[in-house]
C-alpha cells in the first residue's frame, strides 16, 4: 500500500443549520461556520496535524467548506485549492427545509428521490447522478496529479457519501444508509490499479 493514494474526507464543521438538520446544498443561503463549527475545524486541523502526512488541500468553494479547510491548511502549513466540482448538490426547492417538510410539502418528488439517482429534487435542483458524474471526476483528476501521496478533500454530505460509495461498489441508496457528520473524517485508498479500500468512515473522536 506503500504507492496507493490516499484521500482523507472531512466534511465541513456546523452551520447553524446542521443541528437543525435542514438540507443546505449550493442554490442556497451558503452560510458560514458556526461557533460551533469553527471549533469543530479547529479540533479536526490538530487531529490531521498529528496525522502529519497530508500534502495537498482540496476544498468545495462553498463558504463553511472554505472556512474549515483554511483553519486545517493553516495548521499545516499548506495553501488551499478550491475545485468548484467539490460543491454540495442544488436541492432545489428544498433548499432551508428539514426532510420532514419536504415530505410534507413534495411527497412524491421526495420519494422519487429517493428511488432513483436520476430523479432531481423540486424546482429543477441536481440529481445525484449529476453529482456523482462531477464528484468521480474530482477523484480521478486527484488520483492522478497525487499518485502515492495523501490529499485532504473538505466537501459535504453528498459528494463525500457518493466517493465513500463508489470506493464500496455500493448502489445508489446506499448513500442514505451512512453517517458522515459535521467534521468527521473519512478516508479512502486507491491503489496503482485503481482499487478504492475505505479504511475509515465518520471518525469524530477528535471532537470528543
């Protein structure tokens, strides 16, 4: 495993949405770190300081993915790269809303959504078939330029799900059956022919 590449996944620290659960994808408010978060983004750059291995930083341009991976890059000595692919989906109508009032207010959209990675939500957001098209992209371009290094990527729910999920071959659905939490890491590995082996998911002990 000496030559695989690495790709560590951290998803971005609170919003004063995340407690709330309420879905904030890229045709939304973009809001920034909460108190919360930016001590979530300061607990997480120590835990990848003592990792000590990290060579490159790769962020989503959304602003709370921007604001977190500056507190890791300046922890590490390391410049940020900004890769507009790395963006959360475009929900829509949906955008601000819990589940439960989308379910109220879209109950067949939503459960087309649900079904099928090619149904968007309401009001023309993304699918996230588009999603994954983009997200595989990034991996690919980052595999490539980062061949046997190790590269933090700071993105969101979504596009970090959809890597997570391409590495295990898993369909479609699977990315509604695992938890990736506010400033948990995750990591992935690629070896020269291109075998993802997930190593980590949803690490927060660092927030303990």
């Amino acid at each position: 495993m000496s030559d695989a590449t690495t790709l560590v996944l951290l998803r971005h620290g609170e919003t004063l949405l995340t407690p709330e659960r309420r879905l904030s994808g890229s045709g939304g408010s973009n809001p920034g770190l909460s108190p919360a978060g930016r001590r979530q983004a300061e607990a997480a750059a120590e835990a990848l300081a003592h990792r000590g291995d990290i060579a490159a930083v790769v962020t989503s341009p959304m602003r709370r993915c921007q604001e977190t991976a500056h507190s890791v890059a300046a922890r590490l000595g390391l410049s940020v790269q900004v890769d507009r692919d790395l963006r959360e989906a475009d929900f829509g109508a949906w955008e601000g809303l819990t589940f439960t009032e989308v379910r109220e207010r879209y109950p067949d959209d939503l459960s087309a959504w649900f079904a099928s990675p090619e149904s968007p939500p309401s009001g023309a957001g993304e699918s996230m078939q588009q999603v994954t098209r983009r997200v595989a992209a990034v991996r690919d371009g980052l595999v490539a330029q980062y061949a046997g290094a190790t590269v933090l990527v700071v993105s969101h729910v979504g596009p970090l799900r959809t890597l997570i999920r391409l590495a295990l071959q898993a369909p479609p659905h699977s990315l509604f059956h695992m938890e990736v939490a506010a400033a948990s890491l995750s990591t992935v590995t690629y070896d020269e022919d291109g075998t993802a082996t997930v190593q980590a998911l949803n690490d927060t002990h660092h927030l303990n």
